[in-house]
C-alpha cells in the first residue's frame, strides 16, 4: 500500500457521520435520518431500498451514555447489516432454489409465526450466531489453546501472552481466508466502493465516478479497524484483570472474558469515535494496523460498484448542509 493510495485527494475536507456496510453485489449506507441499500440486480438494473432510522437512544437515553452505547450500538449495526444482507441475497438464489418448493418445516413455521415473525426470528437467530461464532473464534478457541501452556510453565505471564498472540494470529488467518473467496472478494470489493465514496464527499468533491475512483480504500472509521481494536482492547484488559486475580480454569477464564465483553466493546467505540473526530499524528499510529488489515478486507472497486455505493449515500444525505458533520 503506497503512501499516495493511503491519502485522500482533497486533504482538509470535514468528517461526516455516514457509513456503510458491503452487500451482496450492493451497499447499504447509513445518514443521521435515513438507511438506504442499493443491489445492482442481475439485470444490471439497481434496486433500491429506503427506511427511515429510529434510535432507541431516543426512547431510552441511558443507552447512548459514553460506554454503555458501544455494545448498543454494535448490537444494531448486526441486526441491520443481517437485514440488509438477507434483503440483498433474494436477488441471487442459488442454483435450482427458484423453483424449489418449501420444505414442511418451513411451511409450519410461517402459519404458526407469519412471515414477518418468521423473518425477525430469522434474523435474531443470524445475529446470535455470528456473535457466538466471533465469541468462540476470538475468546473461546484462544482461551483452550492457551491453556496448553499451562501443561508447560505455571507463568500467568507466559500464558497471557500466548492468549494475545493466538487472538492476533488466528484474526489474521480468519480475514485472509474470507479474502481468498471468490464470492466473498466482491463483496470485498463493494466495501471499497464504499470507502472510497465517503472519502470523496468528505473531501467536497462532486460524487462522480471519476472523483471516487481517486479516493483510497482505506477509512480509519472502518468496521474491520474496529473489530481489530476490540482484539487489542481485550489483550489489554484480560492481561491487566489476570495479572491482578489469577485465573488459571480454562472454563473461568472464558467466563471471565465474556463477563468483560461490554467493557471492551464500549472502549473499543469510545477509541473509534475519537481516533475518527481527530487526525493528528498520534491518531494515526494508532489507527496505523487497523487500516493495514483493510488489506484483507477491500479491495479495488469497479466503476459499476462505485456507481452502486454514489447511488446508495446520495440516498441517505441530510437535506441540511453540515447536519451529518462529526
């Protein structure tokens, strides 16, 4: 990654609030009022989808308290990124899933639930799935393994540090796998078109093709630098807590991980949200890893996909000029 594909064009630009996430060939993007996805069918046609957010903070303003509104709010990036990847999905069955007929099971469940109980079943299932696998993953698995050391040396210290390399090592293998994936790299490559697209509104410039195609790839205000901080956020706060109460029960110790989730996710977000209101040179050390593993996770765009992710925040920008300013 060369230090010019690492710049914006148009240094000196604003930070806005809107982000997005990568769909199945479309990208959903998210404004301070609005949610819209944009899939280019197989037709080559774009389909459009719009809704207006509603934030519980509003109804329960507890929620959006500094800490606690990290894990809230990861919560609901999960459960809208399902919806809008499912939503994305109708638009490429697989081979043969057109014309195949519903299974009993399936039947029975949508007239006991309706099929908009079935689909929130669905998607809260979805949900729970992904984070348990990100739990058994990044804590679990690490936390088994590392308590082969013990089998070795007594050292807590030797054991944490095994710990924190497994969760690094076994990020890393985790992101170049799903790179390698045919599917999976376009997908990919929608996030960066995604990137790309908001560093060049955040620069001021018009959102043409052209404009985006000059844009780098790669956003400190990225979901994989965020994931990569809650790694680094828990080494930290697990080595600090097992330093001062010794756990040495693999089985406790991953209690005792799970326990600390919400602390870790809620500085994870607090770290993102500052490192992306400032820019200065401490940020961007900091920031420095986070944006190196975007590697694994985007990838260049081609115009088609830009157009995609101009379409998609076009849809979601403030009437008011500077409303969605950080």
């Amino acid at each position: 990654m060369s230090k010019e594909q690492n710049k914006p064009c148009c240094p000196g630009g604003f930070k806005t609030t809107c982000g997005g996430q990568a769909l199945i060939e479309g990208i959903m993007m998210r404004g301070p009022k609005k949610q819209a996805a944009v899939v280019r069918r197989p037709d080559g046609e774009l389909e459009v989808r719009e809704e207006e957010l509603k934030f519980i903070k509003d109804r329960y303003p507890i929620l959006g308290v500094p800490l606690i509104r990290g894990t809230v709010n990861f919560v609901d990036a999960m459960v809208n990124g399902v919806k809008a990847l499912m939503w994305s999905a109708e638009f490429f069955p697989e081979d043969g899933e057109e014309s195949a007929e519903p299974s009993k099971f399936e039947v029975w469940l949508e007239s006991k639930l309706g099929s908009e109980k079935l689909s929130s079943l669905i998607i809260t299932l979805a949900v729970v799935l992904g984070i348990g696998l990100s739990i058994v993953l990044f804590f679990l698995l690490p936390t088994l393994l590392g308590g082969l050391v013990a089998l070795v040396t007594p050292s807590m210290v030797v054991r944490n540090v095994a710990e924190s390399l497994l969760k690094i090592v076994i990020f890393l293998l985790y992101l170049g796998l799903c790179s390698r994936t045919k599917d999976i790299r376009r997908v990919f490559q929608y996030h960066g078109a995604e990137h790309k697209t908001i560093f060049c509104y955040e620069a001021g410039l018009p959102l043409t093709v052209e404009n985006v195609r000059k844009q780098p790839r790669h956003h400190p205000r990225c979901g994989t630098s965020f994931l990569f901080v809650v790694i680094i956020v828990s080494i930290l706060v697990s080595t600090v807590v097992f330093a001062i109460w010794p756990i040495h029960n693999a089985l406790l110790r991953f209690l005792a991980h799970l326990v600390m989730l919400p602390l870790i996710v809620g500085v994870s977000y607090e770290f993102n949200r500052w490192c992306g209101r400032n820019d200065n040179a401490l940020t961007r050390v900091l920031t420095a890893p986070g944006l190196w593993m975007q590697n694994f996770t985007t990838f260049e765009p081609d115009d088609s996909m830009i157009e995609v992710g101009i379409k998609a925040l076009e849809l979601v920008l403030p009437e008011e000029k500077g409303e969605d300013q950080w």
